[in-house]
C-alpha cells in the first residue's frame, strides 16, 4: 500500500508577460520540494471576460534539462493583447502513478505593453466660447513651443489622444513658486473610447488652484496596469491668471508654526529734540538782567541800608526778642526759605523740602506778622 | 518608607545594614530610570498570525524593555484603566480588520487615553474595518474607502508587485524633514501596500511622516476612474503622525504590512531602477518606534531665573529700560538619562498680547543645557511675560510663560536739570534775590529826609 503524494504546481517566473519577456516557468513538486515523475500541460488561458485565447490549448510544458521539476512555455508566437489572464495547468503523471493526487492550478498572468501613440493637444479657449481655441499639437515627449498666457476668462483645455483605456490620466499643475500641485482628472471625451479631455475654466476652478496665479508646470501623467513604460511627460509651462479669491485660512489661534521665527527688537521712543545751548544761555542772562537793572537803579536813586546793624554785638542783640529786632528776624527767615527752596531744587523731594520748612516757615509767619503790624501802628501813630 | 529604616536603623546588624543600605541605592535607581517604567503597552491584533509575521518589529520592543501584552481586537474583557490608574503607557493597534474594538476600548476611551499621555500606534490596511477608521478619525486623519489602495504606475515595486501597481517604492525624500522622527538611516526606498490617508488641514498637529510620489493616487485597482480620488499626488498620506498638546504621540500607518518581517527584508526595484537589497523599512520604524513611544525628541525646561544685569534675585518688578538676564535649562531625554540640549534656534519672547521682543537664547559655555539671554526691556509698561514657545518638529512642545510687571519711571528717576530749562531757574532764583534785596533795603532804608 502506498501513501498518496498530493503535486503542487507553482508559478516560478515573474507573472508578468511583456513584449520581450513571455517565458511561463513553473515547478512541479510534491509539498516537500521533492521532484516527481509528472509533466505539466497548459491547459487554458482565458482573459478578465473569460474568453479563452484559441491558440493556447494543452501546450506541453518544455521540460528543464538541469532542472527536472521546471516547464515552461515561450508564448512569443502567441498574439497576446494586453490583459490579465488565467491560466489553468495541469500535471500528469507518465508512469500513470495512481498514487499521484494531481489537481489543477490556476495560476493569474499579467501581459503588458508599451504605451502606444499619444498625441496631446493643448489649446486656449474663451470661457464664453466667443473666439476660436488655439490648439499646439504636441507628441510624446514634446514641449510647448512657448509659455501659454492666460486670463481669468479663458480656459486651458487639454486633449489627449490614446491608443488604450488608461487607468491614470491626470494633469498636473505645479505651481513653480511654491511647488504646491494640483493634480486634475480627464476624463474619457466619449464613452468607451480612449481619448481624454480635460478642462480648466480659470474662473470656476479658481478654487481648486488655490486662487493662486503665477506660472505652473503642466505634467501629464499617463499609467495603467498594463503599460510597462507608464509616463510622466511635461508639457511645459502656463502663466494662469486666476480669478480673485481668498482660499480658506486656518485660524491662527490653533495654528503651530516649527521653526524659529524672525526676531524682535523693540524700538525705543526717540527723545524729543531740545533747543541748542546757546539759545538757552542767552535766555537765562536774559532772565538775569531785570535784576541787575534794579540795582543799578536803586543805586541811582540812592536806596540804602544804612539802618542795618553791622557789629556782631548789634547782631546778636537784634535776634533777641524784643520788639526792634523783629525785621532781622523776618529777613533771616526769609533767607533760610529761600535757602531751603534752592535745595529742594538741588537735590531734595518736596515731602522732604516741606518739612525742612516747617521751622522757618513758622517763624517766618510769627515775626512777618509782628513786623507788619508793628509797621501799620508806627503808620497809624 | 525613609522613616521605617531610621526606626530600625539602630537595632540593625551590620549585614542588615548593608542590605538596606543596598535596597536605598536600588530604589533610586529605579528612580532615575523611572522613563523606562513607562513601557506597559497594549498589542491589539485581528489574528495571532500577526505576532509572528510582525515578529522583528515586537522583538525589538521587547528587547528594548518593553512588555507587550496581546490581546485579541474583540476581546470583551479590553480595558485601558483600571480604578482609574492607567494600565499602559501605550497602545500598538495592529488590527485592521475590526468593527467595533471589545471591552471599554470605545473611540472616546481611546482619545482620553490620550489625553492622559497615553502613545498610539496604529495601522491600517484597504479592507480597513470601521473600529480603525473611528480611531484614525479622532485624530484628524481620514482612510480612503474598502477596496481602495494606494496605487502609483511609475513608482512600483517591479520584483514583488501582484500586477495590481499598488506595491509601491517610496523615495526616502518623501519623508518629512525631521530627522528625530524618521531617523538619519533610512537610504533606500520604502515598500507600502495599503490605504491611502487624508490629513485634515484643519488641524495642526498632524504632520505627514511620509506621502507618496506626485504620480500616485489612491483608487480601487478594479474600477474605472470616475470620480475624484480620496487622495492624489503629494496629498496621499501614507505615514501621519501627530503630536498632541500635552506631548502624546500617535502614528498613523495605512499599510499593516509596512511593519512585517516581509517587507522589513524584502528588496526593492522600481521599474528600471537600481536594486536596493533591503528596504528602507526597517531603519524607518525603527526611528518611527522610538519617536511614537517617546526614546526620542522628549524635551524639558526648568530652573528659570530672570534678574536685572549685575543683580541675582528678581526684582519686585522691572522699570522700563532696564537690562534685564533670563536664564533657562533646556534638557533632553536621551536613554532614560537627561541630558543638555544643544541648539541656536531656541527663541525668547516678551510679550505683552503681542512679542515687544523675540530674541535667540544663547548657550552658556560650560554648562550643559544651561541658556541665556539679555535685553533692555521696552519702554513701555504694563503686565508682560517672559515667553518661550518651542516648537520643533518631531520634539515635544515646551511652553513656558514667566509673569512680571514693568513700571515707568518714578518721578525721581527723570532728568533733574535740563539746560533748556535754564531761563526758568535764573529767573525763579532772580526773584529770590530780588524779594530778599527789597525786604532787607524796605525794612532797613534810612530816608535822607528823616535822617537830616
């Protein structure tokens, strides 16, 4: 009695099939990676309908000479559009084992191409569709001959002409100041065909672009499953003038901003500008001269102290008490105030300048008082 | 504790002596390692199978000290708290799969775990169930539809790719330029098969760690396109990362398999390009790892001191004009240990509503973290704060607001003696002469009349 030994089939290969590459190789092993005696058929091949291609029918797999777990087929000759694919194999024992447990294995296949003829065609129009749309014929890989200028009211269309459905078709517009893209769809002109059209109305998708004008790159992007040389194809360059707007701002409240921030200096109130010196010294003898006018007048008309006392003993005697020596003692006073007055200007504060003269202040007022009355009696008498 | 071993401290044998003094030494070294305390972290997975497809991504957590606790996504018995003392320290989702997650683990649970500090990492994949969308949603970040992947035509994978383009190889320029979150490793291109992420640009905190190439757009590989993508472009999130305002961090992945052994080891070619033997994915979530649960860009502030130049203590308050020394310690958690950190951009402002000025602290050589600037304060007064708002990518906010009031001069603090005031005081002092001449000659004249 022998143990029943269950053929795994499996894809070795890449399961992508290109124009240069449509070598399918496969290993047929028991679940152990030992060798066994079986040959692989291919059975079937059936696309995403699945319609079975008609020429692919039972294909016995070439068998590797170094390695004999290996097949595989060389569908070169085989006219394989663009798709994915099914593929059934199916392994057959050639010593008729029956301890073999053969099952069939679909394997999923890939066939790919190259992206045929585009043509691209790139115009201005009107948004009222008043003038005729300029159109610059483009093929692949070619630019703009100029930059295209437009205005709020025009439009930029752009038509592409393909040779397959293509899953990404999208124009990009990069702006070249601040690098920011925005990415837009065209979409199939008609229905099931393969041609694309996009259009971008300046005042209506104003929006979409940010409300930002200035130059932009136009990249036409063009990609699909099944094309291996998928393309990222610059068209070149567009200065939009987009209609006014004001794009939504995040509030700067929660906003963080990284990085530092430029510095701030404070800038100090200048003082405000003073008069030179020699017109303030010219002003302050100014100030002086009245004074001096008095003297030299009072000397002409002859004013005099000769009243005052002028020994010391006299002095003395004249701050006594007594009634006589009251105006010495009004002019003392008169002095310390003016006295104290001058260096609170100097150097006190007034709290400070109050009190130093509450003393001579009070005497002031005492004998001032004395003396004024003592003058109107002496009047009156 | 201190006041139970000088209790005992007498009756104790030296041996016991030596004991405790060993157990006072122990206990402040788990002190001082207290960040690496923090690494209790909750695993949520869909299937266990992702424990060993993810096992290089878990082994290193683990050997990094921290203690993985898996749990099934499900699980009713999930809870993030217990009598109210947080579990983990940080959450792992790695179950895209899940409806509804078990237990308390509701999107609100989640989003006061992080409010608590709690650390998130977190990913998707297109077949995305409704419990990681709910999550992705509360933090500002939106998964494209079931179905939908990230698919790019021009920046595939050409060794590993199913056919479907969406095995994309990302360029490493792609991420965003903070080294503290994504490392200074990462050279080759990055494998990601997953879902598409779009970041709210309403909300600052997220940032996008790592965003496809400008060809990319995110649809379902089986569908015509026939209506605007959930993302195009540069627009398609792949890595989001978001740092909240209390310094908790969360990363957002579409992909769950950016993070498996696969990938991590896997080579990568675009098609026609140059053969990069391993991806850059491991270098990057190694650094993603490191940032999310907080080994890296953790920052502090302390000993803040501000006096006025030539003075050590700070003043009541600050006349105008006044130049004025602050000071700061800046440091940096690097291994469990705080260091000084070192940095010229790091800026000060006084403020009063608006910044009268922003100056850059400098270093003060010699000591480790310890900054300084000086300046003349403005000469205008008011209530003003000494302000630092640090705000780097990748590192955690530090704010910082120090109040003090600035005065005007008193009034004995102007000018005394202005020489354009000078005709005002020789004619105030004129008179003082002039009342003291005619009082002395009034009262001591001696009339000729009267005399002869």
């Amino acid at each position: 009695m022998c143990f029943a030994t269950p053929v795994y089939v499996g894809l070795t290969s890449s399961s992508v099939l290109s124009d240069s590459n449509k070598l399918i190789t496969v290993k047929a092993t028991d679940l152990m990676g030992r060798p066994v005696d079986v040959t692989v058929m291919l059975e079937s091949l059936t696309d995403k309908n699945g319609k079975a291609v008609s020429d692919i029918q039972f294909i016995q797999g070439v068998q590797n000479i170094a390695d004999n777990t290996r097949f595989s087929w060389d569908l070169k000759s085989k006219a394989l559009p663009k798709g994915f694919y099914k593929a059934v194999l199916s392994a057959k024992s050639t010593k008729n084992d029956k301890t073999l447990i053969l099952p069939k294995s679909t394997v999923e296949l890939k066939v790919i191409g190259k992206l045929g003829a585009v043509t691209t065609r790139v115009g201005v129009a009107d948004s009222d569709q008043q003038s005729k749309t300029q159109w610059n014929d483009l093929n692949k890989g070619q630019k703009l001959p100029k930059r295209l200028e437009l205005e709020p009211a025009q439009k930029l269309v752009v038509k592409i002409g393909a040779s397959d459905t293509l899953h990404q078709v999208f124009v990009l517009f990069r702006n070249k100041e601040t690098k920011k893209e925005i990415a837009l769809i065209a979409q199939p002109e008609t229905e099931g065909k393969t041609d694309y059209k996009l259009e971008l109305d300046l005042t209506l998708q104003a929006k979409d672009l940010g409300y930002n004008s200035g130059l932009y790159e136009v990249i036409l992007v063009l990609g699909d499953f099944l094309i291996e040389d998928s393309v990222e194809w610059n068209l070149g360059e567009v200065n939009l003038q987009v209609a006014s707007g004001k794009s939504k701002a995040v509030n700067p409240l929660y906003a963080i901003t990284y990085g530092m921030k430029p510095e701030i200096k404070h800038e100090f109130r200048k003082p405000e500008p003073r008069p030179p010196r020699v017109l303030s010294d010219a002003f302050t003898v100014l100030a002086l001269v009245p004074l001096l006018i008095l003297l030299i007048l009072w000397i002409k008309i002859g004013a005099n102290i000769k009243n005052f006392p002028v020994s010391l003993s006299a002095l003395t005697f004249h701050l006594g008490l007594a009634e006589h020596s009251i105006t010495t003692w009004v002019l003392f006073t008169i002095l310390a105030l003016f006295g104290v007055y001058g260096v609170f200007w100097l150097k006190l504060t007034m709290f400070e300048a109050f009190k130093w003269m509450t003393a001579p202040g009070l005497v002031t007022f005492i004998s001032g008082h004395r003396m004024l009355s003592q003058i109107s009696l002496s009047r009156k008498g | 504790m201190s006041s139970n071993h000088q209790r005992s401290w007498i009756q104790l044998g030296l041996s016991q002596l030596l004991l405790v003094a060993l157990c006072l030494i122990f206990t402040g070294f788990v002190n001082t390692q207290s960040p690496q305390a923090n690494k209790n972290t909750l695993v949520l997975v869909d299937n266990l199978a992702i424990k060993e497809t993810h096992s290089t991504f878990f082994r290193r957590l683990q050997e990094n000290g921290y203690q993985l606790s898996f749990k099934m996504s499900d699980d009713q018995a999930l809870s993030l708290k217990k009598y109210g003392v947080w579990l983990y320290q940080n959450l792992i989702v790695f179950a895209p799969g899940t409806d509804e997650l078990g237990g308390d683990l509701s999107p609100e649970a989640i989003a006061e775990f992080v409010d608590a500090g709690g650390n998130i990492l977190a990913a998707g994949s297109p077949s995305a169930g409704d419990a990681i969308r709910d999550l992705a949603a509360e933090f500002g970040v939106e998964l494209d539809d079931v179905g939908s992947s990230v698919i790019d035509h021009l920046n595939y994978d050409a060794r590993s790719d199913k056919g479907q383009h969406t095995l994309i190889a990302v360029d490493p320029k792609n991420l965003v330029d903070a080294p503290i979150i994504v490392g200074k490793e990462v050279q080759a291109p990055l494998l990601y098969e997953g879902s598409s992420l779009l970041v709210d640009p309403e909300n600052p905190l997220v940032l996008e760690v790592l965003v496809a190439s400008s060809t990319s757009y995110s649809y379902d590989p089986t569908k015509p396109i026939s209506e605007y993508p959930h993302t195009v472009g540069r627009n398609t999130v792949l890595i989001a990362a978001l740092q909240a305002r209390n310094n908790a961090r969360v990363v957002f992945s579409g992909s769950l398999d950016f993070f498996s052994d696969k990938f991590f080891s896997a080579s990568v070619q675009k098609q026609g390009g140059q053969l990069f033997e391993k991806s850059g994915n491991e270098a990057l979530v190694r650094a993603l790892s490191d940032w999310v649960f907080k080994e890296n860009g953790v920052l502090r502030l302390s000993n803040i001191t501000h006096n006025k130049l030539g003075e050590t203590s700070p003043p009541a308050e600050y006349t105008i004009t006044e130049e004025v020394v602050y000071r700061a310690v800046f440091e940096e958690l690097k291994n469990g240990v705080w260091t000084g950190y070192v940095s010229d951009d790091i800026q000060l402002e006084f403020v009063r509503i608006d910044p009268f000025v922003r100056t850059t602290l400098k270093r003060v050589p010699g000591k480790t973290g310890l900054y300084e600037a000086r300046f003349i304060v403005p000469d205008v007064y008011g209530v003003f704060q000494f302000k630092i708002d640090y705000h780097r990518k990748g590192y955690t906010f530090v704010n910082s607001a120090t109040q003090v009031s600035v005065r005007p001069l008193q009034h004995t603090q102007y000018e005394r003696f202005i020489p354009g005031a000078f005709p005002y005081y020789a004619s105030a002092f004129s008179m003082m002469v002039g009342v003291c001449l005619l009082s002395c000659v009034f009262l001591h004249i001696r009339e000729k009349d009267k005399s002869e």
